[in-house]
C-alpha cells in the first residue's frame, strides 16, 4: 500500500444495525422453538411428575400451585406476571384473582397496594375484592379468574 492511499473503514448505517439486530433476535426465538429430541419431552422430571404434563402448568392449568395462602397479605395481594395473574386477599381467608393485564392498554399491573391492584402505565386502579375500576382511565374491570385453595396452597382453578 502507498503512502497516498486513504483506508475507509465501512460505514455502518442505522438501517442495516436494526436490521442487523433483529436477525439475530429472530434467531434467538426460532431456536427456543426447536424441537428436543430427548425420550422425555427435554426435562429431568421423574414419570408422573406435572413436568411430564404438557399443560400442567400452563397459565390458567388447573392443579398449577401458585402460591402458599401465608404468603398474601390480608388486605394486599401478589402479582404472578408469568401466569398474567394476580392473586389477592381482601378479607382474612377470602382469596380472588384477577387478569394482571390492565383493560386500559393491556399493561402489565404493577404492584398492589391501598386495597388495590395497581397500574403504573396510566394510573389505573382496581379493587382487591372484584377487580372493578376504582380510579381510570380503565373503565372495564379486570377480569376475575378462578382460584382453588387446598390446605395452604392456592391453584389456578
């Protein structure tokens, strides 16, 4: 190479790094839909296990143990975003639940709080005892789910 010679480095538009970004999240997502071919469905769960079942703990499966009564507080509740849940005790020994998604715009609750379940998106608020709009801009409830408790645990129903 000669002294009068200029070496560009290429030039990297924003286009091409976005593109670039979202091949690779693309990738991501299509190998954790890959097949296992493991002779038990991939996991390390003994025969009869709920891990052996498919739907076992799928959102809103029955038998799915979603938390230990001690653990919601009397007039409070819990937030379980895996399973779009929210789990509440208004009185002593009453358990609810509730969808954790805010009939507003479909955000995430946030937290209870106040004797109500909380959305920090917009500032939605919902009772604890029927899920109903206590302050908006949501104007629907959150819907109710169905709640089993056997001894101290708490299923989806």
């Amino acid at each position: 190479m000669s002294d009068d010679q200029i070496v560009t480095a290429p030039v990297q538009t924003r286009r091409a790094m976005l593109l670039g970004a979202g091949a690779v999240g693309a990738t991501v997502v299509l190998a954790a839909c890959g097949t296992d071919n493991s002779t038990d469905g991939g996991t390390d769960a003994a025969p009869g296990d709920d891990a052996n079942d498919p739907g076992a703990n799928a959102p809103g499966a029955g038998g799915d143990v979603l938390t230990k009564t001690g653990e919601v507080p009397v007039g409070g509740g819990l937030i379980f975003a895996a399973k779009d849940v929210v789990v509440t005790q208004p009185t002593a020994g009453d358990f609810k639940a509730f969808s954790a998604i805010c009939t507003h715009q479909n955000c995430p609750v946030t937290n209870v709080d106040g004797g109500t379940i909380n959305c920090s998106c917009h500032g939605s608020k919902f009772s604890i005892t029927d899920g109903s709009v206590k302050n908006g801009p949501a104007t629907r409830p959150l819907a109710a789910k169905s709640v089993k408790v056997d001894g101290e645990n708490i299923t989806l129903a």
